[in-house]
C-alpha cells in the first residue's frame, strides 16, 4: 500500500462533496419522491446520486482503499474488508431534514487508518459551507452559488470557560440524553442535524456533544476527523477514543457505541461513568 498523500487525498474528497452536494441541490429543486429502507429510515435520489459521484472518484483516484458506503451497504454490499485503511462514505447525512426542508444536511467522506478519522470533509451544500481535517489542521470554507471555495478559516476547539455550549440534535432525543443534558443545568443547547454537530464544536461555537442512541461509522467519521484536526476529541464510555472499522458483537459491522464528542481535552472526565449517571 502506497504512502498516502494526504493533502492530494483531501482535495480529492473536497472536490468530489462540491459535485456531490450540487447534485443534491438539483434534486431538491425538483419535485423527489421519498422511499423506505428496510430500517424505516428515509432514501432519495438524492442519496443516490450523491453516492455514485462520489464512489465512481474514489474507485478511480483511491482504488486501492476500499469504500464503505451508507447506500450500498443498505443495497446488499459485503462489508467484509481486509486491510485497516479505507474509505467512509455517507452521501447524503441528514436526510430527514432534507426531506422535511430544513437546510442542515451534509455530505461526508472520510479516510481511516488504524481506526482513527485522519482525513474529512462535511460540506453542507444548502448553507454553503465545506469542513476539512487533516494531518495539517481543520478549515471552514465558505462555497459561492458557483460551488466554488471562496474563502478558508482556519478552525480550533474553544478552550474557553464561558458557559458551555452543548449540541445535540431535534430529532433523535434519547432519554439517556436528556438525564445528561440534567447535569448541566447552566449550558445553552443548540439543536443541529447531521454531522454538522461534530463541526459546530471543531469551529468553537459549542463544547459538547452526547450521542446515546444509533450511529454507524458513515454518519460520525468525517465530522470526528474535523474535530480531532481542531484539537478536539471523540470518546466512548470511560474516555477512550472512538475507533473505527468496528464489529461489535451482537451488532452489524460499522455501527458505533453511545459517545461524547467535546472540544475540551479534559472530555475524558466529562465521559467516565455516563451510563450510570444516565440510567
């Protein structure tokens, strides 16, 4: 396996997302038709167009990593891979607020080795906006009606002690999640879909996300990738790092445990004992 030129790689995630994402604003523009698969979660043209721009790029630049992506796996395609470096791809995250019409949907892809995010790109085509991370930093790039970058910031977790920010989404509100929410009584919440929560902590605007409920690896890679390249960090129950190109026993390959996202390098305090604090 050749030495991966992480800043050519990452171009190349970036540009594929900028066609990926016009391609989902053509589709919302039209009347689409809204289906379900086998889990009752919803599907568009959208995804799937999304999908086979970007697959069809990375199975010609990247073709020795393989690509795990959402709508392929839910199609059928073996999950089955044998090297610890690939490829992770959810098309079209969100897409229950792209149906509903809300703008926060976003594209991601992302590259693991050894289990860690090391590269990502969230780019949220209806708010024109593109997140990186990579070995060199996290940026915020601003995209033109052109589907070009204009402008780039770059990102660091706020480290601050102002009133914490926490982050959670609408629409998937566990219970564990509000007895967690209970302990901070002082926190402001912000309500995001989509991988952009990981990025609203990446930019500085919150401190804390908890997810205790249903994830896969496509849903939470690019945006962890983002966050851990702004000095941030992901973790599972005790405070260790979220890994991928995880089976877990009982569970379908690439699904994740519950997890704390944070921009604080302290979050392992924050993580240690959440279950109990929680049932």
């Amino acid at each position: 396996m050749r030495v991966v030129d992480t800043a050519g790689m990452l171009a190349d995630f970036e540009s594929l997302a900028l066609v990926a994402g016009k391609a989902i604003l053509d589709v919302r523009n039209d009347h689409f038709a809204v289906e379900r698969k086998d889990d009752d979660s919803p599907v568009t043209e959208a995804d799937r167009q999304a999908e086979a721009i970007i697959l069809e790029g990375l199975r010609t630049r990247w073709s020795e990593f393989p690509c795990i992506a959402e709508e392929e796996v839910a199609g059928g395609r073996d999950t089955a891979i044998d090297t610890s470096a690939f490829i992770l791809v959810d098309p079209l995250d969100g897409t229950r607020e792209f149906v509903n019409g809300r703008d926060e949907f976003t594209v991601n892809i992302a590259f693991v080795r050894d289990g860690v995010p090391l590269i990502g790109v969230v780019y949220a085509p209806a708010l024109g906006v593109l997140y990186r991370g990579g070995p060199d930093g996290a940026q915020r790039a601003t995209v033109d009606e052109r589907f070009a970058i204009v402008e780039r910031q770059e990102l660091a977790v706020d480290r601050g002690n102002e009133t914490p920010v926490i982050v959670t989404s609408r629409l998937h509100r566990s219970a564990e999640t509000e007895a967690f929410l209970a302990r901070f009584r002082y926190a402001e919440l912000a309500f995001f879909g989509s991988s952009l929560k990981f990025c609203c902590l990446a930019d500085g605007s919150a401190n804390l996300y908890p997810r205790f409920g249903r994830t896969m690896e496509w849903d939470t890679a690019a945006g962890d990738a983002v966050l851990r390249a702004a000095g941030g960090l992901t973790v599972v129950e005790g405070g260790t790092p979220l890994t991928y190109g995880k089976h877990i026993a009982g569970d379908v390959p690439f699904a994740n445990p519950w997890f704390l996202a944070a921009a604080r390098s302290c979050a392992p305090e924050d993580a240690r004992g959440w279950r109990n604090e929680t049932s």
